[in-house]
C-alpha cells in the first residue's frame, strides 16, 4: 500500500520591512532629501537582516518567555529583583548600537533625523517583544529635561540617554498612574517631602510603571504643603538604585498580569522615601512632563503603523503561499480584495505618521512656523488616536487573512492582536486624545492649519479618480470645521469629540494619500500608492473600488 505523505503548509517569511515593502520605500523617498535616504540605507539594510532573522527567531523562541520578579533572596533579604526575557536583554544593546533613542539629538540630517530615527524603529519594533516601550520613555525623559533646562541634570543623565555604548546606555521610566487616577493626573497622591535643599523623598504608589528596570525615571508628586490637582503637582528625576545598587527606597509589590506586552515589566511600586530632585520648579508638573508625553505619543503611532504593515507583509507573504479551491489564496478575488484593503490601512497610517514625525523634526530643529507649530499640536493626540484604532482593527484583519492558523499561539500571530490593543490605551484612551486635540485653545488655529496642508497635497492630484479623492477628503474636513464653528453646546461638542477627531484623521490620511499617488520619483512604486489611495477613497465613500 502507497505511504499517503501529510500535507505541510508552509510558514510564511518573517517580513522584509525595507527592502521587501513599497510603501515604506515611497515614504522615505517621498520625503527624504536624496543624499540623506542614501545615507540611511545601510543602516535600513542591517537593521532589516536583523529583525528578519536573528531578532525573528529569539523572539519564536522566547515566545513562553516572561519577566520574573523574585522579592527575597535565600537569606531572607528584600531584593524585589526582575529578570528579563532573552530578547529584551538581546535588544537593548542593539537599540544603543543603532542610535534609536541618540539619533534626533546627535542631528546628524538635522530636520529629517526624526524621519531616520522611526524608520529604524518600524523595522525593529515588531520583533523586539515591545522593547519600544522603554525606548520611547527614554526619548521622552530627554526632551522634557531638555526643554526643562535644568542643566545639572542634562549633563548627568542625557549622555546615558542618548548612548550609543551599552554599557553606558541608560533607559527610563515614566511613572504618573495612580489607582485613584490614569488619565486623571492631576489626583495623584504621591507626596515629595523636602530632604535637604536639593533632594526631596517622595512617599506613594504608582499603580502602572512599564519599564520597571530601566536606570532613571521622570515622576510626578506633590510637594507638601503644595497646592491641589495638576498644578499643586511637580515633576521630580530619580535614579531607581544607589551607588551600591540597591533599590532607591523603592518597593516592587508585583508585575501586572495583562492581556498583551507581556515581556514588559510593568509593575506597581511603592515609593517609600525614594531620593528624588526637583526638574522644572515645585508646581505644574503636568505642564512639565507634557514633552515627554509628545515624543511617546509619536512613539506610539510609529509602533502601530509598525505592526500594522509586520501583520500585512505576513499575510501577504502567506497569501502567495497558500493554496486553496485550485488557486493561491493571492489570486482569489474575495482575498486579493481584504488584502488591498489592509495594505491601504497601513497607507493611510503610515503615511499620516509620518507627516507628524516630519513636524516633530522641523520643531526640534527650529524650522516650523506658527501654522506647523499648531498642526503639530493638533496632530500630536490626533494621530496618536487614529493609528492605535486602526492598528487593532488591522490585527484582527490579519488574523483573520489566516484562517485558523491566525488562532494558534506558536503562529506568533495572536501576540500582534494583544500587543495592538495596548496602543489606543497608554499615553491616553481614544477619549482622552480626542478631548485634548478639540479643546485646546488652539484647536482652531490647528485644524486651520491642518485644512491648508490637506489643500496643498491634493492639489497635486494626477487624473480624475485622485481629484475625486482629494475632493471626498476635503468634503470630510470642511464640514468638520463647519460644525465646530456653529457648535455654542459645550456638551456636544464633548460628544462629538471622538467623531470628529477620528474623522479628521481619516480624511487628512486620505489627502497625504492623494500626495504620495502623484509623487514624482516613486518609479514602480506609484501604481502601488495609487491603488492604496483608491482603495481608501473607496472606503472612505462606501463604494467597491473595482
């Protein structure tokens, strides 16, 4: 009798996020000057080898891996230690050689080296078991010293920060949530006591710190005797250990046990008598950490577009593997459809992203004009909502484009759909955002600026079909204006925020969209951006693109 061999589908590739993707490939050329994308190639190169295989294969490895938090030692003794997963040790150095927390204070493509800095994080992100997280406080924790001025502690902890050696390379926490308050900061209840004239202890709990391990922290409390809710508030630096290493008055009371980002070691702390110094002054700590939340928030959206386009590149790659009913899963109609549609999800997200990253660096790099300085304001929460729904969204999709396999844990797809769901969750809910972005005082002046930038990209639209999408997103944003400007119920205009705000988003995506398909230089790449801008266009209008 003839031996019957099993059929044995195979794995789909671990993605080739530089190399292997149009749409990163039209972004960077799109709005990168030629000499800085020729310079930056190597370094794509490299980093893509890297999360395409080494980084790829610890991170299968790891998969049952998670952070462990032993609190005594044989002896009896309080040494709430943590250990780390292997990829998280493996990624750290790696982050430090490739600059991703150096690259926008070294300067070294002034303007476009936020651009430089995301696009090697968009390749790292989606293999590091969310590494991004410390990284992204860290980036914070140097921008707010920065703008802070407090030159003492610059000179003791931006060098660490912005390391390219490992062993010097420092990370750091950002410790706000209490239990009484998350988004609610300003009902902290963390108290700074003063110790001596430059040090204070801060006695509380934090109820959330990610990054528990990292070597600093930037944290708010209320000095004694100060004043009440945000303002009564002050933003202090403390190191997490002493000179001889031992916790710095810091007590780690348990790891959160989370539906995703499972490899960060998110922790709850109590701080009893931490030795802490005063950043920026003893009040208006909220004002005072508010660049952190800025670069974070950038980090955040550049993460989900990073997932977003893993999960894509992933099943597309599957697609022109899988066979089904005599023909590969790519050719069939009904799935060439879901997967055009995913990939102009990733369009519009990434594409939005990086217009904001694209301000952030004019900002740093003081070449931003009042109108920029508002878009960037504005689009700061805005994008922020926008692409940590749309990267959800986008994970359940992939997951789906595999059938069953999008269900079974050693496919290493379900951890994308956990891991997503952090996204519209820290640095602020879709609520949270979509409040700041409206009422701001001046919302006005952003959206303004944001209807003029939509207006100038569509008005390079190439044929008839990006002319009607051009004109659907400007339809889009017009009446949003419109409805701000005749809305006097500041009640329903706190209803509508979430509407308002997420609709704006899509339609600035679609009019960066209109920009990118009649680009000039895209070469092969322009029809794949204009059928992303279709597709979206067709969404956005409840019409099939056929």
């Amino acid at each position: 009798m003839a031996r019957v061999v099993p059929f044995v589908q195979a794995s789909p590739d671990p993605p080739r996020a530089w190399s292997g993707d149009w749409l990163m490939r039209s972004v960077l050329t799109h709005r990168l000057p030629g000499d800085v994308l020729r310079a930056m190639e190597p370094q794509l190169a490299e980093m893509e080898a890297l999360a395409a295989g080494p980084l790829a294969r610890r991170q299968a490895d790891d998969r049952l891996r998670e952070p462990l938090l032993t609190h005594w030692d044989a002896w009896g003794n309080r040494i709430d230690r943590i250990e780390l997963t292997p990829l998280w040790r493996e990624a750290e150095p790696i982050a430090a050689r490739f600059g991703l927390v150096a690259i926008p204070y070294e300067r070294a493509h002034g303007r476009c080296s936020r651009l430089h800095q995301f696009a090697l994080v968009q390749i790292f992100h989606p293999v590091s078991d969310m590494y991004t997280c410390p990284l992204a406080m860290s980036d914070g924790a140097a921008r707010a010293l920065l703008d802070a001025g407090n030159a003492a502690l610059v000179e003791r902890a931006l060098p660490h920060l912005t390391s390219r050696d490992p062993a010097r390379f420092w990370t750091s926490g950002q410790w706000m949530t209490e239990s009484i308050g998350g988004s609610d900061v300003g009902a902290s209840e963390t108290i700074a006591v003063r110790d001596t004239d430059d040090s204070w202890r801060l006695y509380g709990r934090k109820w959330f710190t990610s990054a528990a391990t990292s070597q600093m922290s930037l944290t708010l409390a209320r000095p004694e005797g100060g004043g009440s809710g945000g303002t009564g508030l002050a933003m202090f630096y403390l190191e997490t250990r002493d000179a001889d290493g031992r916790l710095n008055g810091i007590r780690i009371d348990r790891l959160k046990d989370k539906l995703g980002t499972r490899k960060v070691p998110t922790a709850e702390l109590t701080l009893d008598g931490a030795r802490a110094r005063l950043v920026a002054g003893a009040t208006h700590g909220t004002r005072a950490i508010e660049p952190m939340l800025g670069i974070t928030r950038a980090w955040n959206s550049v993460c989900a577009v990073a997932f977003m386009r893993h999960g894509y590149l992933l099943a597309r790659d599957y697609a022109e593997k899988r066979r089904a009913f005599g023909a590969r899963l790519a050719d069939l109609p009904l799935h060439a459809t879901q997967l055009a549609d995913l990939d102009a999800e990733c369009a519009g997200a990434m594409v939005l992203t990086f217009e904001l990253l694209e301000l952030l660096g004019r900002h740093e790099s003081r070449e931003i004009d009042d109108a920029g300085a508002a878009l960037l304001r504005l689009l700061t929460p805005l994008v922020k909502a926008v692409t940590g729904r749309q990267a959800v969204a986008a994970a359940s999709e992939t997951l789906e484009a595999f059938g069953g396999a999008g269900y079974l844990e050693d496919t290493m797809l379900p951890v994308l759909l956990r891991d997503a769901q952090v996204l519209p969750i820290w640095e602020g809910t879709t609520n949270v955002l979509s409040l700041d972005a409206l009422l701001r005082a001046d919302f006005t002046e952003g959206v303004a600026a944001l209807r003029a930038r939509a207006f100038a990209a569509c008005a390079s639209a190439a044929d008839s079909e990006l002319r009607a999408a051009a004109d659907t997103a400007l339809g889009i944003i017009d009446h949003w204006i419109a409805w701000h400007a005749a809305c006097r119920d500041p009640t329903a205009l706190q209803a509508a925020a979430r509407h308002l705000v997420l609709s704006l988003g899509r339609a600035f995506e679609l009019a960066l969209l209109v920009e990118l398909a009649s680009a000039p230089g895209l070469g092969g790449n322009t029809a794949a951006a204009r059928r992303a801008c279709l597709r979206l266009h067709a969404q956005a209008t409840n019409v099939t693109n056929r």
